[in-house]
C-alpha cells in the first residue's frame, strides 16, 4: 500500500500556492515564480483547428466517472512526476470530493483527458493527456466551460507551456498569483458532481 500525503495537507498547499510533484529522491514542493493561469473570460481563446473538430463531436464528454484511469493515462509516459504516493494521494482527493476529472470517450474507451483539484472558486489543474488526436484540447474547452458556468473564477495551469498558451494562458507573478488565489478560494463556487453543472 502506498503511502499518501494527507488530503488536509495537500489542499492546505495548494491554499498557500504550492503544489507537490514526484522526483527521484521523493515529493518536492513547488511554487513557482511566475505562475501560469488560463483565463475564464473571453481572452480564453479556441484555436480555429479544434473550432472545427468541436463542430463534429467524436467523443462523449464525462466527467469523474474515470478518475483513476485519466490519471494512469496522465502518468502513461516516458518521464512522469506522477508516482504511487501522487497517484494514491489524488485519488483519495477524489473520494472525498476535492479532485476531478473531465474524460473523452468514443466507442474504443477512454481516448484523453485531464484532472486537477479544487478549492472554493479555484481548480487546480494537473496533467492531461491524449490517446486520439485532440482529446485532451477538447476536455480542457468543456472544464472551462464547466468551470464558468459553476462559478470558478481561477483555473491554475501550474506552469505556462507554450501548447497552453495557444488557449491564451500567460503568467503572473507569484505575489499576484496569491492575491488571487486568495480571493478565488473565497468564492461559493461548487463542481456539483456529474449532474448539476454536467455538460
């Protein structure tokens, strides 16, 4: 059985703005510099090649019904910080409520997706990963449609890479990025399970 960090712990992180990843000597902690942010509003952007697959739907969107196989499908790679304690500890987040996933499925299975925490008005966004062309862009265009209409008002990306800066993420400095985690974790907002805010 492996061990876990202790979900009261984990979630008292991510509302001082630290994160944990895996590495070789163990879980380090992190909190970056300058921290990546994809917007709510309408700087979020849909780049016009998956403005077109969206159009023809070939997944069926489900949210937490696969959490523990999106994040085995997250960790499925050459280099990964997602080891038998990041697993373990998430999916007890998920059990009580605090992690979530957003799933494309086809008749084939699971084809992508992605998983993050959340607090208040805060998602804290992990990993994603794709297993079909376009699966994991398409489940971060229905989370941010999910966190819009269930009051979310942070979407934390950890990092700005330059595949989520094709949505319009960008960065801010940590100093602002706590002010605003602050003010996010405050806010009433709620995920509401598979039904109330579903898609």
């Amino acid at each position: 059985m492996p061990t876990i960090i202790p979900p009261a712990l984990l979630l008292e992180a991510y509302r001082q703005g630290v994160f944990p990843m895996a590495e070789s000597c163990g879980i380090s902690w992190f909190s970056p510099e300058q921290r990546g942010i994809i917007p709510l509003d309408d700087r979020f952007h849909i780049p016009r090649g998956l403005r077109r697959s969206l159009r023809k739907p070939a997944f069926e969107i489900r949210i937490d019904s696969a959490f523990r196989d999106v994040m085995l499908g997250c960790a499925d790679r050459e280099s990964t910080w997602i080891d038998e304690t990041i697993f373990a500890s998430y999916c007890e987040l998920h059990r009580l409520g605090h992690a979530h996933s957003v799933e494309c499925w086809d008749d084939d299975g699971l084809q992508g997706g992605l998983y993050g925490g959340a607090i208040g008005g805060a998602f804290f966004g992990e990993s994603m990963f794709s297993r079909k062309p376009d699966a994991s862009k398409i489940a971060l265009v229905f989370l941010v449609e999910r966190l819009r209409r269930c009051g979310f008002v942070l979407l934390d990306t950890q990092w700005l890479t330059p595949h989520l800066a094709r949505f319009g993420a960008y960065e801010i400095p940590r100093e602002d990025y706590l002010t605003a985690l602050q003010d996010a974790i405050a806010v009433n907002a709620r995920w509401g399970g598979p039904s109330p805010c579903n898609n």
